[in-house]
C-alpha cells in the first residue's frame, strides 16, 4: 500500500480484508459503508443497482488504511472523512479513470471539498442536494403519551404494504432507484428489520426499520408514516419500539439520519434521547 495513494478494487472480499477493520474502528461515522457492504455481502453485489459497485482505501506513511469509499451507482460516491488534499487526489484519481461520478455523499466538509475538486477535474457543476445530521441514541425517552394502538413486527403478510410505503418513502425523500422494492421488502422481513405501528383495528399506521447489527451498532431506517396520517404520535411511537429492542438485543450503539430541512423529524428524535454526532451532505453533479 503506497501513502497517499487510493487503491481501488471491484473485489468486496479484498476491500473487506484491506478496509474492514478501519470501518469497524468508527462505528459512528462508518455507519453506512458498515451497513452498505453487509448487504453486498450476504445478498448480492447488485443489490443497489445493475452496475458493478467498486470500492477503495487510502494508506497512510505507516501503511495502515485511513479512509475508504464505495460507488454503487447510480448512487453518490461514499466516502470516509477526508482532508481537503486527499478530496483533490480522490477526484483525480477518479476523473482519470474516466469515471461517472453522480454525486457524493459524505461527511459535510469532505463532501464539499470533493465536490469542488470534482468541478476543477472534470467540469462538472455540483448542487447541494440534502444536508444531513446522524444523530446517536443517549437515554431512550419514551413520549408522552403514547397514541392508540401497539407495535409489531412485519411479517409476510405485510408484504405489499412495505413495498408500497418503501416506494411512497423514497418518493417523498426524493431518493434516487435503488433497492427492488419486493426484495428490500423480502430481506426486511427475513430478519425483522421492520415494526409497524398499529392501529387499535389492526391497521398499520407508521413504519421504523432497523440494519442487522455489525460493528455492535444499528442503524434505524427508514422511518415513514403516510402523509395523512402525520402528526399524531406514530412515527415518534414506533421509533422508541425499534430502538429499545435494538438496545435489549445487544446493539451497543443505535444511530440514525434525518434531513436538516426536516424540523420536525429533528425535534422528535432529539425528544426521544437521539443526540447529533455529525453533519453529512449529499451533493448531486450536472454536466
């Protein structure tokens, strides 16, 4: 490994066995490559889109790994936090390669500088897309009171029902395709990575989901309540559910994003005992 020199790789094995302990030593801010190359891993390389995803790791003078990236497109590039030298070397690395590059999203600084780097090499104009906070669970707040109804975990029978929420979801939060919304429906369900919050009749109300555990965190996503059903208590109810039972299962950190547009979701999970950890954004690249 050369310092100061990115290698990149479409091998998921060897960017794990080069990058994964790197990734594990920073739960918090590593949270979605953690989570992002557990699902490559244990379901297929295409989950995230048709395209071959690759991967990279930066080296040190001592040569141990001191930031990483994947690209699945069409999504963003992700990337760990870097300085403003090792954003420039990333874009040009990149730009000569002749790779699409859509977009970045990373931590709020680096995503910036890479952006402007990105423009220089390959004259492509950025646009701030979202601007994102990651909040960390301190003491868990139940709220008060809680509205009608109870928890419970979606099954096969909820099928449908996530597909459409999971489609209505990342039309309102204007997310690029991605996950089939049957598949992402399917593995949730596998492992009971989605509660629902029900009402009184049975009637599903609001959704929160939880990542498998890696790394001894999890991350809660998505959380969705229909828009004619907002504001009486759901999504802060069911948010509390899969965060305590993430807890009472082992998790020894729970995290979470929200869109800092978003006042209210920013109110509710501080309410609940989520604490910010760190600023992140999305950029987007035009011609």
């Amino acid at each position: 490994m050369h310092p100061g020199t990115w290698q990149l790789t479409d091998d998921l094995d060897e960017f794990l066995s080069r990058a994964g302990g790197f990734l594990r030593s920073r739960p918090a801010l590593h949270t979605v490559p953690l989570t992002v190359t557990d699902a490559l891993r244990t379901r297929c390389l295409h989950v995230y889109g048709a395209q071959a995803p690759v991967f990279g790791w930066l080296g040190d003078d001592k040569g141990e790994v001191r930031a990483a990236l994947f690209h699945t497109p069409p999504h963003p590039v992700n990337v760990t936090p870097l300085t403003g030298r090792e954003a420039e070397a990333l874009a040009s690395g990149l730009a000569d390669l002749g790779r699409a590059v859509s977009g970045v999203s990373a931590e709020r600084d680096t995503a910036a500088a890479f952006a402007d780097a990105w423009h220089r090499r390959s004259g492509a104009s950025g646009r701030l897309l979202e601007r994102k906070r990651l909040y960390r669970l301190g003491r868990l707040r139940e709220p008060r009171p809680l509205p009608p109804g109870r928890p419970r975990v979606a099954g096969a029978g909820d099928r449908e029902l996530l597909m459409r929420w999971k489609r209505e979801f990342a039309d309102a939060a204007g997310l690029r395709a991605g996950q089939d919304p049957a598949e992402w429906a399917d593995a949730r369900i596998a492992y009971g990575g989605i509660t629902l919050w029900q009402a009184p009749d049975g009637t599903p109300v609001s959704m929160a989901g939880v990542t498998p555990r890696i790394a001894g965190q999890v991350r809660v996503a998505p959380v969705y309540t229909p828009a004619h059903l907002r504001g009486r208590g759901y999504a802060g109810a069911v948010t509390t559910e899969v965060s305590r039972v993430a807890v009472e299962r082992g998790a020894g950190e729970v995290f979470l994003f929200t869109d800092l547009a978003n006042p209210t979701s920013n109110g509710l999970y501080q309410r609940i005992g989520y604490r910010g950890v760190a600023d992140f954004a999305v950029w987007e690249f035009g011609g």
